[in-house]
C-alpha cells in the first residue's frame, strides 16, 4: 500500500499542482517598507460559531480558495534533490497544478510545499477568474508548508484559521480544492482520527527522518488536484491544509482515507516563513518512541498517549534538563503529547534559546523540567526558489507572446470574414494560450472587440492588452466557433 501526495501531473488545464500562466511581473518582497507586519491570518473564534449548512459553508468559503500552477523544470528539481528523474520522465518541463487558500486580505496564502517545489512562473487564480503572478515566500519541505504572496488592487477574501487541537473525531469537515481540474469542488465528509502517523517514504521527499507524518485523517473526498486546499470545520474555520490520500493496493484500491496537515502545525511556522523565507529548527537532543500496550503494560502506565525516551543526547538541552531514558513525555508547555511524533514537532518547532516546561512520568511519578532549546547548526543556505519573492524578476514587455500565427492559403479562406485569416502555426508549450486550450490551426477570427484578418491586426489588437489583462479571443475549429480567454504576457 501506498500513500499519494495529490499533486503532481502534466496535464495543462485541469489537475493537480501548479500551471504557469503568462507573465512575470515583479512582486514587492514582504515587508518592503521596513515596517512592522501586521497579523499574517485572521483566527477563528475560541468559541466555536454556528454549525453552518454545506450551501452555506461552500458559499462562504470557495471565494478564498484558489488555483496554484507553474512550471516545473523535472532535471532541476531531481538535482536538487540528489536524485535521478522519475522513471518514464523526459527529465524536461512539466505543469505542476494545486489548490490554496487565502489568509490575508493583502493577499498572503497556503498551499502544500511540493505544489510548488522547483515551480518558476508562478501563477494564482482567483474564484472570480482573474489570474496573477505570484512569489514564494517561504516554504519548509518537512512539513510540506508553503507560504505565497499575490498583489491584488483590492482586498480579497479569506479564511479563518481555527484550532486543531480542539477537533474532535467524527465531527464534519469539508475539504474544497481542484481535482483533476474540477476547479473549487467541495467534498464533505468526517474527522476519521486524529494524530495519525503515517510512513511518508514513498512520496519520495526528504530523508524520511527529516520530514513530519503526523496528520488528521478524513473520508472528505481528498484527489489529485487538492493538494493545498483547506479542510474546514463547520464553523468555516480551516482547520487542516490537504496534504495526501491513501491509494491501497491496485487490486484492493483505497477509498476515502485522505490526510491534512493539522492547523495548529502550520500556524507554527507561517510567520517565519513571512519573515525570513525559511523556518529553522530547534534541537532537544532525545530520541523518543510511540507507546504500544506491551510497554504500557511493562512500565505499568496510566496510558499509551506519550512519547517514550529512548535515549539523551550527551550535552544536549535535554540532558541539562534532567531528561532520562525511560521517561514518558505527558506534555510541552502545558499541551498534551500524544506520541513521539507530538514531541518532535513540539520540540522542533519550539523557538530557540525560549525555556519550555516538559511534563514527565518517571517511575509512576508525575514530573516538570524546564528546558531551553538551542538552534539547530544549518547544514547549507537554503537556495532561492525558482519563484521567491527575493528573486529578482523581468518585467514582461507587452510584445512578447506565446504563439504565432500566419495567413490561411487563399484556397481555405473561403468563408472568413473578407476572405483573409489567420491561424495559429506555433504554441509555446507551456503558455497561456495553451493553457486555455487553443490548438495548431485554429483560425483566429477576433481578439477582443476587433476583427482579424492578418497577422499584423493580431499583433495591432494584441497590443490594446497590457501585461497581465485577460484577452477575449474568438476562435473557429473545425467549421465551430468559441471564445476563449488567454492571459496577456
């Protein structure tokens, strides 16, 4: 059995990760202005809302849930990664398609980090059908976070964060994103469990030791395609990001066993992605283990919830803490440790040099230590992503297009409009006009409000657009015509 990150195709309009649409125009890094940022999401109330109706709720919500593509150069990214190219791949560029979601009204959201890993050309689509470029911020493998900002001229709508820690097995979720190129469609379903440790490995991503598999697990219908996408309570709070689907066996498919990455978890490190790209760990210095019955039963234990000390490090936090092997961690700062995997989180993505009170069972006996991390030695730079908003970028000239076009032979023009047209000859693989799924040879027969008949009057009504607009184009296939909209590059 096999677990899938619901992520990764090449298909163009409609799929998973990220699509590239058609201009780069520069982004304002985070915090330009010297500043001091403001909230970076807006929090649900403690006190949970209303239970809302599913109309309600999918009305309230889809409006900040949003389209992710770019394009993905494959040999880069297995480079990057120390690896060889997937099996069948050309080693060249694919379309990486996801979903996200809004947390700030100045257009900050959320996706799944490998939605945009090695992804350049980064573009977001927005509920009402707009399309605009986008940078990475910050973005953490392990976690399979990614932090990205958009420039909108007018505040946008957003989700509000809520509490995983306070979700309950069995209540409603539903999980909105676009599978397989559906885009904004909604599934609903149940918290299945909570603090579900999953193996990860055949994901292929980091080192499995380096990356987390602790996550909230629901029957909402979770595809390829929804990678990114929120997992929303009834209240309309998110309360997990969607992360990975179990496939099963191929003689025994899965069915709805879907994972999202708690809340709590992301909220933990999005505001230093904000600040500095990146979210560096802390080090305790234990090795820890989950809690079977056997052992609970060997070391006469109240319970199975904890994580259980295997070893300390010499010179570590932990040891100048008075951490031992054999002790069960209950709690972090008050909060409950369910597992080992509970500890690691709790203990890396505490801040550094910032003591914590670790509550311990030693012995049948209830304890408290106090400890202070220290930062973890950083093995290398992070390098810049292909799309990072610290990355310097070209400004797009209103010229350039991503397709050609050419005079039809007097003999096929019959028909057209003066008896003169154009057709498209050339497509750039991975542009906009492919995208919106125009083909070799169809005949442009008008580009906005404009008539075309040569390719000049292409170029003529092409340059009314500036960078960045949405250009209405008319086109005749096949003895039918359609209108269709390209990005203007």
């Amino acid at each position: 059995m096999r677990m899938k990150a619901p992520s990764r195709t090449a298909r163009v309009i409609g799929t998973l990760l990220v699509i590239p649409l058609a201009l780069a125009l520069p982004l304002a890094p985070p915090s330009a202005s010297g500043q001091t940022p403001g909230p970076l999401w807006t929090s649900a109330p403690k006190k949970r809302g209303p239970m809302l109706s599913l109309p309600d709720l999918s009305d309230r919500a889809r409006p900040a849930v949003v389209h992710v593509r770019g394009t993905v150069d494959e040999s880069t990214v297995a480079a990057a990664e120390g690896d060889r190219p997937s099996e069948g791949s050309s080693g060249g560029t694919r379309t990486s398609i996801g979903t996200g979601f809004l947390i700030s009204k100045d257009g900050y959201l959320v996706t799944n980090e490998h939605v945009v890993r090695g992804a350049s050309d980064l573009r977001i689509r927005l509920y009402d059908g707009r399309e605009l470029p986008a940078c990475v911020v910050g973005a953490d493998t392990a976690m399979d976070i990614a932090l990205i900002k958009i420039d909108a001229a007018a505040p946008l709508p957003v989700l509000p964060l809520g509490d995983s820690d306070a979700v309950r097995v069995g209540e409603g979720v539903v999980a909105i994103g676009n599978p397989y190129g559906f885009n904004h469609s909604v599934t609903a379903g149940i918290v299945s469990a909570k603090e579900r440790v999953v193996d990860r490995s055949s994901l292929h991503e980091a080192p499995q030791q380096d990356i987390y598999s602790f996550f909230i697990q629901t029957d909402a219908s979770i595809n390829l395609g929804n990678s990114g996408g929120p997992l929303i309570d009834t209240s309309g709070a998110v309360i997990g990001v969607s992360a990975a689907f179990w496939a099963g066996h191929p003689l025994q498919p899965a069915q709805g066993i879907g994972f999202a990455i708690p809340i709590n978890m992301a909220k933990a490190i999005l505001p230093r992605l904000r600040d500095k790209g990146s979210a560096p760990r802390s080090f305790l210095g234990v090795d820890a283990q989950p809690i079977d019955s056997a052992l609970e039963a060997a070391l006469k234990l109240p319970s199975s919830r904890g994580a259980l000390i295997a070893s300390v490090g010499p010179g570590s936090p932990a040891e100048a803490a008075g951490l031992q092997p054999g002790d069960v961690v209950v709690t972090w700062n008050g909060a409950e440790v369910a597992t080992s995997e509970d500890l690691k989180i709790d203990a890396q993505l505490s801040l550094p040099g910032v003591k914590v009170k670790i509550g311990l069972l030693r012995a049948g006996k209830k304890l408290e230590k106090e400890a202070v991390p220290r930062p973890t030695t950083q093995r290398a730079p992070t390098p810049l992503h292909p799309s990072g908003c610290s990355r310097p970028r070209e400004v797009a000239t209103p010229a350039a297009n991503d397709f050609e076009v050419s005079d039809v032979p007097a003999g096929q023009a019959n028909g057209l409009p003066g008896g003169h047209g154009v057709a498209i000859s050339h497509l750039a693989e991975h542009g906009a006009a492919a995208q919106a799924g125009v083909r070799v040879g169809d005949i442009v027969l008008r580009i906005g409000n404009e008539r075309v008949r040569t390719p000049k009057e292409v170029q003529s009504a092409l340059h009314a657009f500036n960078p960045g607009d949405t250009v209405p184009v008319l086109i005749r296939r096949a003895g039918f015509d359609f209108w269709t909209a390209l990005s203007r590059r």
